[in-house]
C-alpha cells in the first residue's frame, strides 16, 4: 500500500496545491508526536498513531515495518538519550497524504551527535494523522554516530 501511495503522490505532483494553514499545523503536530512517539517507545502512540503498514528506511541500514520496529528494544534504549533539533522542513500535501522533509540534528546531551535528512510520511485516516512512513540518511556533513547494537 505505501508503495500504491508513493506513486499516487509522485504521478500527481503537478496537481498539488498550497498546504492550508491548518493542514501543516496538524501535520507538524503529527510529527512532532511521532518523534516524541518513536524516540520514546510509546506503545500507545504505536498502537493509535502508526499506521499497520508503516515501514523505516534509516540511516543505518535498517529497514523495518511496524511489527519489526517496535521490537527492536536495544535500539530505543539508545534512542531514548537522544534530543533532536529540526530545521529546513518542507510540508506538502496531496490529499489525504502529508510528506515532511527537513534536517534533524541529533544531540546525546548537549553533545551533537549526527545529522540525518529525513522523509517522513502521514495518512489522514479517521480524521487522524497516522504515521505510514520513515526515511532517515545521513547528512554528508554528520559526524559518524554511534553504533546501534542489533537485538
């Protein structure tokens, strides 16, 4: 289905429209909530805010669907120290579809840690942003981050 969506919002591109106030402050609020969400394991922002067909693209080399990334319990206890500072965010969207791109800056502490690009991607469902989509890669300008053990 995500794939479905991405050429649907790829083949329409020229049909998109200015995002409405409105529409880009729920979908701020969806993402802000999402890296509160993720970065902190919240099983209930995982159960009512993430969609079944979810699936991560990240950085590292790790690509997951929801089941998968709930899982993977050693990497939110990494994840769990970290702060993030967002910057250079492109809200579109076609529909029912809502794509951020934009800069996280990574901070273990006070200490910068990585910078990654990122896509993330929403669908209104029910009245409600759920998140259906990640892809995390590496500023060119990142220092090396830390290492993620595997489960």
């Amino acid at each position: 289905m995500l794939m479905t969506m991405i050429c649907i919002v790829s083949c329409s591109a020229s049909a998109q429209t200015p995002v409405s106030g409105s529409t880009a402050k729920e979908l701020e609020e969806a993402e802000s909530k999402m890296f509160v969400g993720i970065l902190h394991h919240n099983a209930d922002y995982f159960k009512d805010y993430v969609a079944s067909d979810y699936i991560t693209i990240n950085a590292d080399g790790i690509m997951a669907d929801k089941e998968q990334t709930y899982a993977d319990s050693s990497r939110f206890k990494i994840l769990n120290d970290f702060s993030w500072k967002l910057s250079d965010k492109k809200i579109r969207a076609y529909g029912d579809v809502g794509i951020i791109t934009g800069r996280a800056r990574i901070y273990m502490k006070d200490d910068f840690a990585a910078e990654f690009l990122y896509t993330a991607i929403f669908v209104k469902d029910h009245q409600k942003w759920m998140f259906t989509g990640w892809q995390g890669t590496m500023s060119k300008d990142s220092p090396k981050p830390p290492s993620i053990p595997s489960k």
